[in-house]
C-alpha cells in the first residue's frame, strides 16, 4: 500500500509538472493544471491513480493548510469587522441562490427534495480556490475581496446545519428539536474557544515555545494547534478546513504568526496541489459527452444564477458597480464541501445517479472556468459600464462623497493600496509635498478622506480617473499595483497622457523591467532584487568594508542581474561619487533674514566658509546655471547645492541666517 501511494504521488508530481510548465508558457492560471491532473489520471480517463483514497487525504491536509494560513492572515478583529457581511450578506446569497435553484429544477423534473436539496449545494461556493487566488493576487483585504471572505465563511459555517437539512430529508426520524440544540452548545462552544485562545491562550502558549529558541519544536507546536482544532471541530460535526481556519484565527493576533505562515507556505502550496487534483479526478469524460448539451445548459444557468445572487448582494452590502462584478464571477462556481453533501444525497436516495454525476460535472467544470472569470472579471465590468447604466447601480447604494481635487501642477500622483503606497502617501503628507492618491478600494479611500488627504477612487486603468487625479499635470507619477497587467496598463496610460511626468513603477521580478521601461517607465524598482542589495549593503557596511568598495560590488551586483538596464560603461569607469560617495545635490531657500541676502556668490565666501559648491540658482521660474561670482542672492532663491551632508548644513545656515562656523 506505501508503494502504491507513493507510486500514485509521483505521476501527480509528473503530470502537474508538464501541465504547469505548459500552462505557464500560455499565462494560464496553474490551478487549471491541477484540474487537468486530476482529469486525466482519473479513473474515467487513463485511469492511473489506484490509492484515489489516499489523494483525497492528502488533497483533505492541503485545504486544512490553505484555511489555517488564510486564518492566520486575516486574524479575529477583521473578521469581527466584517461580520455584517458574514452573517447578513451570507444569508443573503445562500437563501436566494437556494431558492432560485429549486425554481430552476422544476424544469429538470426533479422532486421537491432534490430541488430543495440541489439548491443549498448550488448555493455554496469554493473556499480553497477563490481565497487561493485572492490571495495569490494579493486582494484578500481589499474591500471586495473581504465581501467574498465573509461570504465564503458563511458558507462553510452552514456545513454542520446541511449535514442536519440532509439527514432529515434522509429519514424522516430525526429529533429535530435535540439536533438544534445540540447544535447551538456547539456553536457557543466554538466561539468561546476562539475568544479565548485568540486573547490568551495561545499567544502565552507560543512565546513559551519560541523562548526555546528551536526552530523544529516551533514548527510543531504550530501543527499540532492546526491539526488539533480541525480535529476538535470535525469531532463536534463541522469540517476539518473550518477548525483549521478558527486554528488560523485563534493566533492571528501572536507575534509568531508571521514566522508561522512563512514556514508553512510550501506545506500549503504542495498539499492544496492534491486538493485540485482530487477534483479533477471526479469528472467522468463519457457521461459530460454522452449529455453535453444538458451539461452546458446546466453550467451556464449555475454560473448566471450565482453571479447574479452573489453580485446582487455585494450591490446591497454598498459595492460599487465594478466590485458588484467582482464578487459575482468570484462566487460562481459549486464549492468542494458540496461534494461531502452529494455524497450522502446519493446515500440516502435524495438525489439519483444521474443527478450525482450531473452535479459533479457541473461543479468541476464551474471550478475550472474561475480563474479565467475572476481574471477578466474588471474588464469585462469596464466594458458594461460604458452603457448608459443608472448612477445608483454605477455608484453603489451607498457611494462616496465627492470631493473636488485642487488644480494641482508639478505634483505627486500615488498609485495603488499596497503598504508601500500609503506609507509614501504618509511620507509626502507629512513634507507638505502636494500629491493625490488613487487607489482602487473605497474602505481605504474613505478612511483617507476622513483623515483630509485627497485621494480618488478607481481604477487607474481607466483615462478619466487618472485625468481626474490630473495626472496629465503631475511632475512624478509612483505606480505601486501588485498585478504586473495592471501596472504595465497604467504605465502607458499615464505615459500617453503625460510624456514629461518621472514614472517610478514597482515591480517584483526582474523579468518585469523590460516591458515597463518600453511602455514609458522613467524607473524601475525590482522589489527583491533591491530588497537584498540593501540589506547586502548593510552586511558589508558592518565588515567596514571601504564605501567605494562597496558601491562597486553593489554595482556589479545591478548589472549582473539587470543586464541591459544598466550602463555598463558608466559601471566599471571610476566616478566622484565612488569617491565620495556621501556627495548630494541640495536645494536650499534663500530666506530673506539671512546674511547671503543682497550679498555676491563672491562676498559670502561659500565655499570657503562651507566647502560646498553652488551648482545654479531658480529665480521664479529662471534657472540660473554656473553663476558667476558676481552674482547677487536674493530672498526666495533656491540655491543648488553639491556638498556631503556636513558642507550641506552649513550651507543652509548661512541661507537661513544662522552663524556659520569657519573652524
């Protein structure tokens, strides 16, 4: 039996591996490889998976992983901000999709049981693929992304009353009064325990294990809290992925968690491989062909049912019409949990054969078709709303105030919600550097409002958001979105409205570089590259290695890595700030009190008194270059300044009036 699982897990490994190789070449979403895995190795194709029970266990640890890691970044305080949308806007989309569909299976000739039946399953969605690419697109916290996440639980917390609705429709003998009973101690039961491991238990339990300062005991400390309240929660009648994200939760508030997820990342990421494997291994080819047409129908009145519902309750929640969009084709598709419940639907006679393999095709192949939906779901919002739709349903029931953005010119434009772009947008408030934030999630953009920062909502793909940022006027534009599309998008929007503006674009892979620098990017900051440059730099620093030393490693370092973006030439020839590394350029007000007003460049002795060297002078709107000694300072100068920072602080008390040693 041990060979065979492992026999079984070295196909998967084989199979995925070619499949994702190729679907990468093709930019096509890597779950949609697991999918095919699972299809093609599947008992109703080439059949070559013999222990299907062990993959399903193995596919089981991969959504515990998935749920628990999810817990741990979301933790309990958001998950008590949103539980308006969890337990309003869940019921919402679960009650109205139920029973769209039992309306729907009139048409199918199925009893009022199945139907009834069909419609809670239809209802749920899937929770390890939509938060696996929510959360690989970096949009788990964003204002859409947190409806979806309620939702979702929600939905995985109706599990344990399903697995009761189906056992009374099963047998007509069930206390009911006891079940729900018995259901809501466990209810209590689970939210105390969560309360209380959140606030104290398991933050004490894990600073406890971490002064130990072992790395291996750590790690299995934090499985075993993970296994052990899945274990707790499954036992009590609920799911194993559940108790796996109460798990994630209950230490979401610990200093640890961090650390936690790092670790368990590639955990999550091969077992929840198997997840999507196992799914695909339930398609059966032959009977999709034998009723594709009642297949397809089927697909696509699930899919326009639950887009419709899930969007409609997004609108409710105060979505604007694009997050509407969103959250619709996110929550399209049948969840895994349905299976558990189709499973016992065919056991106790609620659902037919036929019905169980309709369902199981439908439910696959609606899984298969989320990636491509949620990938296009903002253009394809885009492209709706240039119909003349009405202002509430564009705007949202409850939509953000209005505010008129000043006529800025030579400006800053911040573009995106990522921490780097509001940490900047923080930096820039606090020196008074005029700028405008746009950022595409109406939370944020409401909170910035309320703090009086000025900042748009929207997507900055779009022309008339950016126009209304007046990025056509800005001197520097910082393009910090997470998707690489996205920003290469907004690069050459702002490029063709601009061609003057500085475009600072953030990117994570070097590979990036190449397409934003030919769409308009002035420069390019490749994250991780320069991530560990710096931190490289600190190391050598440490080791007192000589600044000049230093700067040439580091510019090595640049080139071997960016290749044809940097200057070579410029690299390996000896330049004055390899010298004199601390060199600057500064640009210093001539205040009206200071002693170099109404005096030469000759009679202040800058140079003398300061070492610095003045490089031009704006006056208004002139720019003065190399002046010559006679020239005479005048109050509201800006003086140009090249100097290390010493020789520059000398300078400035001269400028603003203060006494300037010559010692």
């Amino acid at each position: 039996m041990e060979m065979m699982i492992l026999k079984d897990i070295v196909i998967i490994f084989a199979l995925s591996t070619l499949v994702n190789l190729l679907f990468t070449k093709l930019r096509i979403p890597t779950i949609l490889g697991y999918l095919m895995t699972g299809i093609v190795a599947g008992p109703h194709l080439l059949g070559l998976i013999s222990s299907e029970h062990n993959i399903e266990l193995l596919a089981e640890i991969g959504v515990i992983f998935l749920l628990f890691t999810i817990g741990m970044e979301f933790s309990l305080k958001h998950l008590l901000k949103i539980r308006r949308i969890v337990f309003f806007g869940g019921l919402l989309q679960v009650s109205f999709t139920a029973a769209l569909v039992y309306l729907t299976s009139y048409f199918y000739n199925m009893t009022w049981q199945s139907g009834l039946f069909i419609g809670f399953l239809a209802a749920l969605s899937s929770s390890a693929l939509v938060l696996k690419l929510l959360q690989e697109r970096s949009e788990l916290t964003s204002n859409y992304g947190r409806t979806v996440l309620g939702i979702l639980i929600f939905q995985d917390m109706l599990l344990v009353p399903l697995l009761l609705f189906t056992n009374l429709l099963g047998d007509d003998s069930i206390d009911l009064t006891n079940e729900l009973l018995i259901l809501t101690l466990k209810a209590t039961l689970i939210i105390g325990l969560v309360y209380v491991g959140n606030k104290w238990l398991l933050p004490r339990l894990l600073h406890f294990i971490a002064m130990a300062k072992n790395q291996e005991l750590f790690m299995m400390s934090i499985f075993l809290i993970c296994f052990a309240i899945a274990l707790l929660t499954y036992s009590m009648g609920m799911s194993l992925a559940f108790g796996a994200f109460l798990a994630g939760l209950m230490i979401s508030e610990s200093q640890y968690s961090h650390n936690a997820f790092g670790n368990l990342i590639p955990f999550k990421d091969t077992f929840t491989s198997f997840f999507f494997v196992s799914i695909g291994m339930l398609l059966d080819l032959n009977f999709v062909m034998d009723n594709i047409s009642l297949v397809i129908i089927s697909v696509l009145l699930v899919v326009l049912i639950k887009t419709f519902i899930a969007g409609g309750t997004g609108f409710i929640l105060g979505h604007t019409f694009r997050g509407t969009v969103v959250i619709g084709l996110a929550l399209c598709q049948v969840g895994e949990f349905s299976f558990v419940l189709a499973k016992m639907g065919l056991q106790y006679e609620i659902l037919s054969g036929f019905y169980y393999q309709l369902f199981l095709a439908v439910t696959v192949i609606t899984m298969a078709m989320t990636p491509f939906l949620m990938n296009i779901s903002l253009p394809f919002a885009n492209v709706l709303l240039k119909l003349p739709l009405p202002k509430l349903l564009v705007e949202g029931m409850f939509p953000l105030r209005e505010i008129e953005i000043p006529e800025y010119r030579n400006h800053l434009v911040i573009i995106g919600k990522d921490p780097s772009a509001l940490k900047l947008s923080i930096m820039a408030k606090h020196y008074n550097i005029p700028h405008v934030s746009i950022i595409f999630d109406p939370a944020l953009v409401k909170e910035k409002l309320n703090k009086g920062d000025i900042a748009v909502y929207g997507d900055a793909v779009n022309e008339p958001i950016l126009l209304k940022a007046h990025v056509d006027k800005a001197d520097v534009v910082v393009v910090s979105v997470g998707d690489m599309i996205a920003a290469m998008a907004i690069t050459d929007k702002v490029n063709k409205l601009n061609s003057s503006a500085h475009i600072i674009v953030r990117a994570k892979l070097i590979e990036n570089m190449e397409h934003l620098y030919n769409l308009g990017a002035d420069q390019v900051f490749p994250e991780k590259l320069e991530i560990a440059i710096n931190l490289f730099h600190r190391i050598l620093a440490k080791k007192l290695y000589p600044q000049r030393k230093i700067q040439r490693m580091l510019s090595h370092i640049r080139s071997m890595n960016l290749g044809d973006f940097t200057d070579k030439d410029i690299i390996n020839r000896p330049s004055i700030l390899d010298e004199l590394s601390n060199i600057t350029i500064s640009a210093i007000t001539v205040e009206e009190k200071s002693t170099a007003n109404g005096k030469s460049l000759y009679q202040t002795e800058l140079r003398k008194k300061t070492g610095a060297t003045l490089l031009a002078i704006k006056r208004g709107t002139e720019i003065i270059e190399h002046p010559e000694p006679d020239i005479v300072f005048q109050g509201k100068d800006i003086a140009y300044i090249l100097g290390n920072p010493e020789q520059v602080n000398l300078a400035g008390e001269m400028f603003s009036g203060e006494a300037v040693s010559t010692e």
